[in-house]
C-alpha cells in the first residue's frame, strides 16, 4: 500500500505479559496499543521478516503497559498530539463472546456491536482470530477512506503472503457494514 521498505504501524497487546503473579486474577480492561516498526529488507524471506516481528514483540513484552503519549513524547519525533498509527493488527485468540459459569447464575460477557460505531475514514484494522479447528480467520476492517476493492486488494495479499489454501472468503457478510472483510484460512 505505502510502496515504503519502513513502516510503523500499531499492534493490540494483552498488558498482562509482566503483571506480577498476585495480579494475573484481577479481572478488567488491560489491553493497549503500541507501535512496531517493520523494516522489510531485499530478498528476505516471509519467513524472516515474521522471525523478526516475533523477536520484537518478545522483546518488547516488559512494556506492553507504557502508554502512547509516553513513547510519542520520550522515544520518538513524532508530534505532541500522536495519539493513532492509522493501521493497527491484534492476534484475537480470546473468544469474542465467552460463556461465564457463575454457581446459581447464567452469565455472558459481552460488548456493544462495534458496527454501529462510526470508523473513522483512514482506520484500517487487521485481526488474526485462530479457531479451536486449525482455521485461521482473518478479518479486516477499513474505514470509508479506502476503497472496497483496496481493502478486497489488502486482505487478498495478507492472505497469499503469509498462509495458503483460503477456505472461505467474505466480502463483506449482509449483516455488516462494507467496511469489514473477512477470510477463513487452514493453518499449515
């Protein structure tokens, strides 16, 4: 999309990699958002760059819970008022919507559907949701910025780069907005 060998882009973090032991009960929102820097060199294999991304992010696992207007404003040049990387990926391998098993009580947890929130028109948002049953979902998420065949393009090439063998792709389900596309994968 950028034509760019150097991207940054923003990645979801848990926030609970280095949370003392006495805390890993404590129930709450602990998820934040940071940015990664991807530098793609010639002739590096997908392989590579994906060993690459995972050293980074194991590297960077003490920080998960510093904030973006700390590293805007004590790691990089960016502007003050940075407060959105434009494109964000997260690796969903929580159920959406678990079942609670309460004694005496029938619980769920859930959230507001987040397709009657207005998307913001350059927000582009890429998830990996794997499945009990060895598929790999991929969905992706555009604002009314990009184009439906750009984003049909991006989902497309995430798919062909890094996995083989697209089970069933979505573009986009009736009961959403065009802003969502969807792709189910077998792992490999």
């Amino acid at each position: 999309m950028t034509e760019s060998t150097h991207v940054v882009l923003g990645r979801v973090v848990s926030g609970r990699a280095t949370v003392p032991a006495a805390l890993q009960n404590v129930v709450g929102p602990c998820l934040n958002r940071l940015p990664m820097r991807v530098n793609f060199t010639a002739g590096e294999t997908k392989h590579q760059q994906l060993a690459t991304l995972q050293k980074q992010q194991a590297e960077s696992l003490a920080r998960e819970t510093t904030g973006l207007i700390d590293i805007v404003k004590h790691c990089t040049d960016w502007s003050p008022d940075t407060n959105d990387l434009g494109c964000w990926i997260q690796y969903q391998n929580v159920e959406e919507e678990p079942v609670l098993d309460l004694p005496d009580a029938v619980g769920a947890l859930g959230s507001r559907e987040m397709w009657d929130i207005p998307v913001a028109a350059d927000f582009l948002e890429i998830f990996a949701i794997p499945s009990q049953d060895g598929m790999l979902t991929v969905r992706l998420i555009g604002g009314p910025g990009y184009e439906l065949s750009a984003k049909v393009g991006l989902l497309d090439e995430i798919v062909r780069s890094y996995w083989i063998y697209p089970h069933d792709v979505v573009a986009p389900r009736p009961t959403w907005p065009k802003c969502v596309l969807e792709c189910s994968l077998y792992r490999l």
